[in-house]
C-alpha cells in the first residue's frame, strides 16, 4: 500500500511538472508568434483577429475529427440535428459533426477531471470510478441544452427586431424602392440594432442576387430560423404577391398584430411579478421582518425568565 502511494504520488509530481513545463512552453511560443504578428500586420488587432481565427481554426480540426467518431449514421437524426442548429445560427456545411465532437470531447474532458480529482483528493476504488460515467454523460448531453437555450434565445430576438424592421421596410418602399432593395437598405441599416435580422434580409438579398426565383428564397428564409413570427411574415408576402395585394398595408398590420403581441406579453409577465414576489417575501423579508419585530420582545421575555 505504501509503495501504490509513492508511485501514485510520483505520477502526480511528474504530471504537475510536465503540465507546468508544457504551459510555459506554449505561454513563450504565443508572446513570440504574437510579436511577429505583430510587425508583419503592423496592427495589434489585425494580428489578434488572425491568431483568433487561427485557433478557432485548429479547434474546429480538432472538434470535426471526435465528431466523425460520434457523428450518427443515420439521415433523419443528422437532418434534425441540422435543421436545429440551423435555428440557432450555425449553418457551416461540417457544423453536425462540430456539434457531435463538442458533445464527445466536453464528455472525455469532464471524465478526465473526474479521473484526476479522484486520484489526488480520495482514495479511489471500483465505486468511484464506476462514477465517472456520470460526469461524461453530463458532458455529452449539455451542448444539448445549450443549444435549446441558443434557438429558444435567437427566436426571442427575432420577435423583438421584427417589428422595427417590417416599420423600417415599409417606409423603403413607400418611398419608391423594390421590395429586394428595400431589404436590402434594412439589412444595411439594422445592422448594429437588429443584427439578426440583418443577417438574415442579407442572406436573401445574396439568394435573391444569385437567380434563385423570389417564392423559394422567402420559403428558405422561413426555414432555416423556425421562428413563428418570421414564417407568418413570410406567409403574408407570399399570399400578397399570389392575390395581388398591396404587400405594404399587409406588413403595417402584421407590423401592428406583432406590437400588440409584445405589449400583451409585457402585460402578461407584470401581472405574474406579484405571484412571483411571494416567494421572496416569505422566505427572505418576512424572517428579517419578524426578527427585527419580534426579537426585543423574545430578548425581554428570556431575561425575566
């Protein structure tokens, strides 16, 4: 038992001293590869926005081969995958098998944390090392939910730039422009307000641009976010340019339907707070409250006792 502890120790002493080593040695390789970025660029932050990219680009290597190891084969997964990742803004042609290396490789590095915790701090046997499959399948299954959290907030900042940008589309066309164009000049000008949407009037503009007819790029607008609201905006300029309506009274209502849809939400949540506010008042100022009320009274009552 001794000789497992020294050997267990000493492992541990020449993993620190190498860890440390390998530590410095890339802390003194980026201060170099940093220095001569910088006078080839001859600009701080040309040569950070390219070590950025460069790193970014070795991790995406790194993360595409695990993925190839995890990735499903079979097509209605990898296509669902897609399509939701698609919704929270990820549309490289590689990003299912990023997705499936970040869940593999976030489940090995939490299992290797686990694996040395254990070694260093306790004592370890069949019981806790049995264990270590939880924190992989923490690992495994979180980019999952991050990713619900991802859709769930693009979705939201969808519905909170659209109605600004359907007013703003609506004044471009009123005052002469096409309704391309008209898209167009809002994904320039929304570009720091509503930088979703601006991506997205961008994307059409350059499927537009490319010959793609106009019904089949809106339709691939609609798809590719999965927001409500964006496909009923879609819908309506569909139907107006198939009957032959005025595309502009049709945006102003759908425009006016979204704002009362937002102010009936904000009316909906305040009326919630003072259901919400019982909680905190009865576990946390209620005690204080009769602490503060109560706790002379009790201090006389125990002193005459």
């Amino acid at each position: 038992m001794n000789l497992l502890n020294i050997i267990i120790e000493t492992l541990t002493f020449l993993t620190v001293v190498c860890a440390t080593m390998y530590a410095y040695h890339c802390a003194e390789e980026h201060y170099r590869r940093s220095v001569i970025l910088k006078r080839l660029f001859k600009s701080a932050s040309k040569a950070e926005k390219y070590e950025k990219g460069r790193t970014e680009l070795k991790l995406q290597n790194i993360l595409y081969r695990l993925g190839v190891l995890a990735a499903p084969q079979k097509g209605k997964e990898t296509e669902t995958i897609r399509k939701h990742l698609s919704y929270a803004g990820y549309r490289m042609s590689n990003a299912v098998i990023i997705y499936f290396g970040v869940k593999l490789g976030l489940g090995l590095l939490l299992g290797i944390f686990y694996l040395f915790f254990i070694f260093i701090f306790c004592t370890p046997g069949i019981r806790t090392i049995v264990f270590v499959f939880f924190p992989i399948s923490l690992g495994y299954y979180l980019p999952e939910l991050l990713l619900r959290h991802k859709i769930a907030s693009r979705h939201r900042q969808i519905f909170r730039e659209l109605p600004d940008a359907l007013d703003l589309l609506t004044i471009c066309m009123e005052a002469g422009l096409s309704f391309d164009m008209a898209l167009y000049r809002v994904s320039k000008e929304l570009s720091r307000i509503a930088p979703v949407l601006s991506r997205e009037f961008s994307q059409y503009f350059l499927e537009i641009k490319s010959g793609l007819p106009r019904e089949e790029v809106l339709k691939n607008l609609a798809e590719r976010n999965g927001e409500k609201d964006l496909s009923g905006v879609v819908s309506v300029l569909l139907q107006s340019a198939k009957f032959g309506t005025d595309i502009v009274e049709a945006l102003k209502v759908y425009s006016s339907s979204l704002r009362t849809e937002r102010r009936q939400i904000a009316e909906e949540k305040a009326a919630k707070i003072s259901t919400k506010l019982t909680f905190p008042t009865i576990f946390f100022i209620l005690p204080a409250l009769l602490i503060v009320v109560l706790g002379p009274a009790l201090i006389n009552l125990l002193q005459k006792l």
